[in-house]
C-alpha cells in the first residue's frame, strides 16, 4: 500500500482535470455514467476529492468518497456538504449491501499490490451497489508504460509481469512525486471483476485530439471498464 505524506496529498489536490493526462479518462467516463440527477454515488479511492465533486458536478443527490488513506481524508473534509460525505475506510465499506446506483474507481487499480487485494475490493462494491448498479473504473492502459504524458509518466520498463512493482512519476509544475505502483493486465482487470459477478460491457481505450499534447494522442494512458452487478 502506498502512502501518502501531506505534502504529496496537496500536491495531488491540485492537478485537476482540464488539460491533464488524466482528461480523455474522465471524458469517457462522464459520457459512460451520464447524468446522475437523482443517483447516489460511491467514489471508490476518493483521495483528494476531484471525482467525488466531479460526480456531484454531475448531477448526483448524494456522493460518499471512501479512501483508506488518513491523510487524504483529512485533506479533503474541507469540501463536505450534506451532499458530500467521505469516510476513511479499512477493507470493509461501512454501508449496507445495494445501498449505491453507481459508482467511480479512478486511479486505484494501479495502488492495489495483489490480485487478492483488487478481488476484496471487487467484492466489496458489488455488495453495496443496487442489483443493475453501475461501475466505471479508470486505471492504467497496460500499453502506456514508457510514454510520455504531460502530467505523469512510468519508465519503460521491460517483460513487465502482472503484479510488478512500476514508479510513477506525477508532475505538477516544479511539484512532483513518486509513487510505487502495480502493472495489471486487462485480462488480470475482467478476471477478477467477472470471478466477483460483474458483467463487463467494455473497455474502452481514449486518447486526446489536437496541440499541446504529447503521447497522449498516441496511445491511451488509461482503460475505462464499464460494469455492472
Ligand atoms: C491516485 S489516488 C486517486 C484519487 C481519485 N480517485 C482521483 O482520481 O483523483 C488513489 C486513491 O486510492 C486510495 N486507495 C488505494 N487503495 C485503496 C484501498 N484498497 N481502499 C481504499 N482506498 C484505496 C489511495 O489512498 C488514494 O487516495
């Protein structure tokens, strides 16, 4: 498990959305949940509190952000709500089964260190998510490892296995930090999401248009799967 220092969770909560390599993912997974007016929400990971405001943003009357990190917890109680609430959280989610319409995992996969780990995780959404319920998950495109992204970047590393140990490099400005990461595969990502009952309905790989980018025109930095308990 990595962990977060202060210093590294306010640099996170300032990377945003716009412009980063993380936008083609959040454009494909806005399009996938759509409108969520009238939806409860779960953000899995919620970390420093982007995709629990970018799902309220969408519309969603209620929005839960879990994350088993202290520190991004305390980080991000500032932007509480009656709409908005984020719980610090150990392997269990502390609410009832089928209590969720939908929820976002974005950018945890890569932080999980064993298939076991992304299995408990797995299993835990499916039973707090109502019966149809929706998940999007954002992680890795296994394909990005060594490209060159504007707001992150993993060295090239080769014969990577599932579950070796890669360092991501995240880049804000004269900011940055690393972080120990994990290479799953997309066939490691459906396996266990079907073994825990999801049905995966794709995985979609989107990439930027236009200037100003760099590898994020060519290859995909992320996957986004699509599921539903
Ligand atoms: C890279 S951050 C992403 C945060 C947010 N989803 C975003 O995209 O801005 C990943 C977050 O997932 C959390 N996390 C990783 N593994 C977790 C687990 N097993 N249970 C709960 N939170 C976890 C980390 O503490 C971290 O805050």
């Amino acid at each position: 498990m990595y962990t977060y220092s202060k210093e590294n969770a306010e640099t996170y909560s300032q990377l945003g959305i716009k412009g980063t390599t993380y936008e083609p993912g959040f454009n494909e997974a806005s399009k996938i949940l759509g409108d969520l007016t009238g939806k409860v929400a779960l953000d899995f990971g919620s970390g420093a509190g982007r995709t629990a405001q970018l799902l309220l943003s969408m519309g969603a009357k209620k929005v839960v952000g879990i994350d088993h990190s202290q520190i991004m917890i305390e980080q991000v109680k500032r932007l509480e709500s009656n709409k908005l609430k984020f719980v610090k959280i150990d392997e269990k989610i502390p609410f009832y089964n089928n209590t969720f319409d939908v929820s976002l995992c974005a950018h945890v996969f890569v932080e999980v260190s064993s298939l076991e780990e992304m299995t408990q995780i797995s299993n835990e959404v499916f039973r707090v998510l109502k019966p149809g319920g929706l998940w999007v998950i954002i992680t890795n495109n296994s394909k990005a490892i060594g490209r060159e992204y504007i707001s992150y970047g993993y060295k090239k590393k080769n014969n990577l296995k599932s579950g070796d140990e890669i360092t991501c490099t995240i880049k804000k400005g004269d900011d940055g930090f690393d972080i120990g990461d994990y290479y799953w595969s997309e066939e490691d990502y459906k396996r266990v999401l079907e073994k825990v009952g999801f049905k995966v309905e794709s995985m979609t790989f989107p990439k930027m248009t236009g200037d100003g980018w760099l590898d994020e025109t060519e290859v995909a930095p992320h996957v986004v799967i699509k599921c539903f308990k």
